[in-house]
C-alpha cells in the first residue's frame, strides 16, 4: 500500500508505467530498502541536491526527503551526516541537521541519495527536459561505495537522479526524453515514486512499520516546506520559491504524508 501511495503520479509524466514494472519484477524494493536502512544505520549519509536549470537553484524536492531520513535515522540510534549543495545546507541549516563535505565512501555503513542528479550514459548530467544541469558530482561516490561493497539507496521520480541506473532500460522506455536523461549509475537498493520527497516518506513509513513505531507522526510538512522555500529553495516545475513541490501544491503534499502517517498506524 505505502508503494502505491508514493507512486501516485497525479501529473502523469509515465513514473507510474515505471512503477508497476518495476515492481512486478522488484514487489518488495520498499521492504528491502527499510530492512538495508535499519541493518546499517550505525552511520548513514544521505545526498540531496538538484540545482534547476538555467538559474542553477536547487529544488524543493529531494532536501525534505533528506530531512524526514535524517531525523528518522537519529529516533532509532543511529548516526546520520547528510551531504548538499551550499543552498541546500543552507534551506536545512535551521533543523539543526549534520553537514559534511568532501566525504569518503569509505565513512559510511549506507549511503542513500534523494533526488541527486546522476550522471547520463554521455557523462553529462541532466533535467528532465533535457537542459544540460551545472553541478558538483554528487554521484561519483556512490560509484566509489559500488566497489567497496558499501550498500546504497537511490530515491527518484524521473529517471535522471542516482540509483535510476539500475532500471535503465524502463526510463528509456517510459519517460519522455528517457534515451537522453537516463542516468547510469546504480544503487543497490531504487525507490521509484512519482515525488523523491514521497519515496523518502515512504521509506520511513516502511521502516515505522519494521520497527513498531510510526517515525512520521510529527512530521510537518507545511511548516517544513515553508522554512526551506523562504532560504530560497524553488519549486523545479515552475522554478519559483512557492508553496509547492514538483508544481504541486503544498495541500496535496500534505494529504500525501497524512495518507503515510494513517497507512502506518492502522497497520500498527
């Protein structure tokens, strides 16, 4: 149920074609993913940035994901640094959350990444319509952590963000401009969902159910949503700061999380 939830593709970009592909072949991703989450939380990194362009400001979506894994991963005792662009620490910096720069692979029990812009078979990185995107390769340690036997999550919504590598070929198929945008770098564990801010939502909500405690229930997401908008995150559809994820509004976003917070308790 929490799969489907996240993977409500309201806009109808072809995620959702994706999804039920994908899942045919992987029905228990969100479970895998919860357990590697759990099973390694001693020190965790998570990545977010995704700078939009041509203003090259990075997106609302990704940074919340980012924050709801973060303070799930300090409620069950683990250690957790995340890693970003300058904007993003600076949207996130009010949480009180731990930063770290230049990391080493090798640091880290998990990596997981939430909407990151991951490299394209041409080396190049790029936004789902196709404009060559200017950023710090945020990707390259993940690949690093791939041949240390470090275990990693992608989170996407597009086909273009680290980890949609590994369903190279449905990105291809179903997602407009797929052949050009597909990213080539690989997790081990992938979260599809039709917002990378839902499929890190969904992760948490999957491992409240693992572990007997709902770790969303005091999630805000307006009131979260509107400290990184006002450091001047923007929404990557329109590319403004607005009350919006993904050119939806903040309502939606917030039944979304409501829908996870009742999923998980009824389940409870």
């Amino acid at each position: 149920m929490i799969a489907h939830i996240i993977n409500t593709d309201i806009y109808g970009r072809g995620i959702l074609k994706v999804y039920l592909e994908y899942r045919s072949q992987n029905f228990n991703f969100l479970k895998n993913s919860a357990e590697l989450l759990l099973n390694n939380s001693e020190k965790v990194l998570i990545v977010s940035s995704f700078p939009i362009p041509p203003m090259n400001v990075c997106e609302t979506d990704g940074p919340l994901g980012a924050l709801a894994l973060y303070k799930a991963v300090k409620k069950i005792g683990g250690k957790v640094e995340i890693w970003a662009h300058e904007q993003v620490k600076r949207a996130l910096k009010p949480f009180g959350v731990t930063f770290v720069d230049q990391p080493n692979a090798s640091d880290y029990y998990l990596l997981i990444s939430v909407e990151t812009v991951g490299r394209a078979g041409d080396g190049k990185y790029y936004s789902m319509s196709g404009i060559e995107v200017k950023t710090t390769p945020f990707d390259e340690i993940f690949l690093e952590a791939k041949e240390l036997g470090i275990p990693t999550i992608g989170i996407g919504d597009g086909g273009n963000e680290i980890g949609m590598g590994k369903i190279k070929h449905l990105i291809e198929k179903y997602i407009p401009l797929g052949e050009k945008i597909a990213t080539v770098v690989e997790t081990d564990e992938l979260i599809v969902s039709a917002v990378s801010n839902w499929g890190a939502y969904g992760l948490v909500a999957q491992a409240s159910l693992e572990i007997g405690e709902n770790l969303l229930k005091d999630w805000n997401e307006r009131k979260n949503l509107e400290i990184i908008v006002s450091a001047g995150l923007i929404d990557g559809i329109v590319k403004k700061p607005v009350m919006s994820v993904d050119g939806l509004s903040v309502d939606i976003h917030e039944k979304i999380v409501e829908l996870l917070k009742e999923t998980v308790n009824y389940q409870l």
